[in-house]
C-alpha cells in the first residue's frame, strides 16, 4: 500500500468522464497502434512507470515488435523502423506534452497537420492529452505497475508458505 488514494475509487465520475474521450479515440480513425505508441511516448516522458508499463503491453498485444517497442525513446535513430505518420505523431506528442518548454513552435504543428487531418489531429491531440493527465493522476496516486504487483504478490505468496 502506497498510502495514497485511489482516484478512481475517490471519484469515479472524474475518471468515467475521462473515460469518456478514451472512448472516443477508440472509435476514431486512427490506428489503435499509433495511439498507444503516443501513450507510451507520452508516459515516458512524463515518467510514469504505471503507464510506461501498460501501454508497452498493450502495444505487445497489438503485435509490435520487441525491437520497435524498445526504441520508442529513441525513435527519431530508430531509421525506417517507425512510419512517416508514427514518426509525425511521435514528434508531436512529444512538443505538445513538453508545451511548458516548446510553446508547440508552428514548425510543429505544421508537420503534424501534413501528415494529419483536421479531425485526426485534434484526436491525436486528445490522446496525448489524455495520457498527461492519466499520467499525472497515475504519479500523483502512486499507481503501482503491473510488473511491480507481480513481484510483490509472488514475494507475498512465498513468505506465506515459509510461515
């Protein structure tokens, strides 16, 4: 126990009404494996391990390759391995999520809107938005990952044995 709330829990209509524009982006045009690559860009840059760890599932659920999930952090090396239009949302992910620092510099929204439709970027804007805030729910809350309640249930189920 992290001794923290459960936002969730604490308010499920703030999280339902999130829930909301996940749905949405579930049903927009587009692909489920660029959204999640942008969640998972998104979260590393925040930090959030919570986050970092569900969506590198998510994309290996998805069918993405171990070699290209590993790049992600560095995907503007990573060569031929990322689309045109991944490499385009990378990039905007990453000025949009950094606006304190980038001011999101017209450069970058005009390679973005090249790339992208009006109706497409305005959902990508979404889905990087919306992981800045499930990620700074995620920090704030200390949600564990996955990974980590699974070492700690095992550690848990042996000590439970030794006793």
């Amino acid at each position: 126990m992290n001794g923290r709330i459960d936002y969730i829990k604490a308010s499920p209509a703030g999280y339902k009404a999130f829930g909301g524009v996940y749905a949405l982006l579930q049903e927009s045009s587009l692909a489920k494996e660029l959204i999640y690559l942008v969640y998972l860009r998104a979260s590393q840059i925040n930090g959030c391990a919570y986050c970092i760890d569900r969506h590198s599932r998510d994309l290996l659920k998805f069918g993405v390759a171990v070699e290209k999930l590993v790049l992600v952090p560095v995907w503007r090396d990573a060569g031929a391995l990322f689309s045109v239009r991944e490499r385009a949302a990378l990039a905007w992910a990453e000025t949009v999520t950094r606006v304190a620092e980038t001011n999101v510099p017209a450069a970058d929204y005009e390679s973005a809107v090249t790339e992208f439709n009006g109706t497409e970027l305005a959902d990508l804007t979404y889905a990087v938005s919306l992981m800045n805030v499930f990620n700074r729910l995620s920090i704030a809350f200390r949600t564990p990952p996955a990974a980590s309640l699974k070492v700690a249930n095992a550690a848990s189920a042996v000590g439970r044995r030794d006793e």
